[in-house]
C-alpha cells in the first residue's frame, strides 16, 4: 500500500540515517577558522564586526543542526506510518 501513497519505506529510512549522519558532522565540525583571529586582536570595528559575524555564524549552524534533525525525524515517522499503514491494510485484507 505504500507504493500507492508514492513512498518507498526503505528509501526514506536511508534519508533519514543520512539526514541524522549530517546533523552529527556538522555538530562536529571545527571551530570557524576566524574565531582563532579573535584572540590575535585587540579592540575596534573590525573585532567587532569580526564577533558579530562569528555570533552569525553559530546562529546559523544551530539553526541548521535543528532544521536538518527536524528533517531526519520526519523522514523517520513517514517511515513508521507508512510500515505501520501497510500492516493494517495487510491484517484488513486478510479478514475479508
């Protein structure tokens, strides 16, 4: 029945797992290079702005790290559902 809805359960599991695998290497990844430069400058704009874009790009990477684990739990619960929907299609047509 599965098929009928256009998802392949098998497919979506590996999405998922790819999904999760990302999320993992990405909170793994190194520092940002620049954020050693921090430590080498004292004081005025360009440290300033240098932290502001560091901030930016936390923010951008947590964003991403929650975007890409909301993916791969979706991905995850098409394949539960569409496991689970089979099975109760199965048992029905077994009792008529």
């Amino acid at each position: 029945m599965a098929q009928k809805f256009a998802c392949d359960p098998e497919e979506a599991d590996v999405v998922a797992r790819e999904l999760t695998r990302m999320r993992s290497d990405i909170k793994l990844s190194v520092p940002h290079p620049l954020a050693d430069a921090m430590s080498t400058m004292t004081g005025g704009p360009v440290v300033q702005a240098l932290a502001e874009f560091l901030n930016a790009v936390t923010t951008a990477q947590t964003s991403l790290i929650a975007s890409v684990d909301t993916a791969a739990g979706l991905f995850a619960g098409l394949v539960e559902g569409a496991l689970d929907l089979d099975q109760v299609f199965a048992g029905q047509a077994m009792e008529m």
